[in-house]
C-alpha cells in the first residue's frame, strides 16, 4: 500500500503572507491615490494661472523738459521742446511677456505733437523693466487758433501720452497667452518753471482715449534704452 505525504501548512505563516499581500494592495491604492492627487492639484495650478493672467502695467515715471521755446501770440503760438521720458513696464504674470515693436505718441488735445519708439524686448517673470528716452515735441501740426495761444498765455500747457505694448505671456514654456501693457499718462508743463507738473497715469481709460485719437493699432520699429 503506497504511503501519501501531506505537506503541512503552518496557519501563522499562511496568515503572515495573506497580511503582507494585503498591505501590498493598499500600498498600491496609496500610490494611486496619491498620484492622481497630484495630477489634480497639478492642473488646477495651470488652470489658474492661465485663468489669472494679467495685463502688464507701463507707465510713465518721470518726465524732464528741456530746451523749451514758445510763443504765446494767437496767429503764431507755438512750442518745441525736448522731453527726456523714463518709461517702465511691470510683469505680475509668473511667466515672461514678450511684446512686439511699437511706440508712445505724445498728444496736445487730438494732435500727435511727438512719438517714441519702443523696441521689442522681453520682461521677465514677475519683475520690471525700466527704460529712458528723448522726445522732441513740436506745435508743428497744430493748428494756431485762440485756444493754443490761451494755454500758452496761462502758462500751462496739457499733454498726454499713450501707448500699447502688443505680446505674449509665456506659461511654463508649453502655452503663450496674448496680453497688451498699456498707457495713458497726462502732464502739465509749466512753461515758466520748464518743468513737468501732474504726471498722471490712468490705466482703466486707455481704450476710450485711443478710439478718441482714431489709433486702432501702433506697430512700429523702435529703441528706448532699457536698463537690465
């Protein structure tokens, strides 16, 4: 009669082995879990920072006059002078914004008196961007009337200023968004001082006061000074 060997099978260890595969299981959901947490959360950041991608700010800093001349008599009342402009555009995106060539019209009422050209450049994320030129202004186009030669009898004479930077936000180097920096600034110049006075600039109107001037666009080639 043949013998039959059982092999005999140690409940504990069977139950040890039975825990370990268990964890194994749940280490793995874990894992899982864990993951997708992090794609969720991963995604959620892109998604706001596209949703939040703001305008940059450019703004007009300051303003010096220099080798002012006028005449304040109706049938001839006219001005040239140099203005030396320092400019700034400020990045709050967390992404480089990178803008086309345009330029800064300088505008006595709804005549352009004198331009600035703005090369294309790019900001970095989340830092500013300084920058100086020299303009001249001129009444050439303007036409000599009672209301150019009373602005110069006053002493002060109204300019504003006003631009749009044209570009990219770039996002994590896989996504650009298009946005505009923009500027509408206005000055007093008091032409006995030759001094600036009142530089303001105001960045909720800059649309309106461009459809008032007739600019739809403002691409040109161009190249202020930009401090690094």
């Amino acid at each position: 009669m043949m013998s039959r060997n059982y092999q005999h099978v140690d409940p504990t260890e069977q139950s040890a082995a039975e825990l370990r595969r268990k964890k194994r299981i749940k280490q793995t959901i874990a894992y899982l879990a864990a993951f997708m947490v992090f794609n969720i959360l991963f995604i959620t950041a892109i998604a706001l920072t596209v949703i939040h991608v703001k305008n940059p700010k450019f703004l007009l800093m300051a303003v010096e006059v220099e080798n002012l001349r006028y005449a304040p008599d109706t049938n001839s009342a006219s001005f040239n002078m140099k203005l030396h402009c320092e400019v700034s555009v400020k990045n709050t995106n967390f992404g480089q914004f990178r803008y086309e060539n345009s330029t800064v019209v300088f505008a006595y009422g709804n005549v352009t008196v004198g331009e600035a050209s703005v090369a294309e450049i790019g900001i970095g994320a989340r830092s500013t961007r300084e920058g100086n030129t020299t303009v001249k202004i001129s009444s050439d186009n303007v036409s000599r009337n009672l209301k150019l030669g009373n602005d110069i009898t006053s002493g002060m004479l109204s300019l504003t200023s006003y631009g749009r930077l044209n570009g990219k936000v770039q996002l994590m180097k896989v996504m650009a968004k298009r946005k505009s920096a923009q500027m509408n600034c206005t000055m007093k110049i008091n032409l006995a001082e030759g001094m600036i006075q009142d530089l303001k600039c105001n960045l909720s109107n800059i649309e309106a006061f461009l459809s008032k001037m007739g600019v739809i666009s403002i691409v040109k080639y161009g190249g202020f000074n930009w401090q690094k």
